[in-house]
C-alpha cells in the first residue's frame, strides 16, 4: 500500500468513527467517551474489511491481467 493511499485510509476511519460515534451517541444517549470507543472499534472494523475486499479484487485484476 502506497503511503498517501494509507492516510487517506486513516482519514476515512477516522471520519467515519467520529460520525458513528456522535450517532451512537444521540440514539443510545450513551456519553461521548463511551460512544467514541464504540464508534471507533466500528469504523476500524468497517474499515479493515473495505481494505481486504479492495485488496482482494486488486488480486484479482492482477491475475487476469497475466
């Protein structure tokens, strides 16, 4: 993975934690340390399996492309 790719993926998770979180937080009126956790175990875990799926396909593509 390319270093810019890899901070745009940081970005993304972190983006998206911090949206998860202040979600968790109005839905389940949970305090925002405790939704913040939760958000960011989320988003992380969103995150790697997006990155598994795109790697899998670039895999992919590299193989028909032999």
């Amino acid at each position: 993975m390319e270093k810019s790719e890899k901070k745009n993926y940081l970005g993304i998770c972190i983006v998206g934690g911090v949206l998860i979180s202040i979600l968790i937080a109005v839905v389940a009126k949970l305090d925002m340390a405790t939704s913040l956790i939760v958000g960011t175990i989320i988003s992380l875990a969103i995150g790697s399996w997006v990155q598994v799926k795109s790697n899998q396909k670039r895999a992919n593509a590299s193989h028909k492309t032999d």
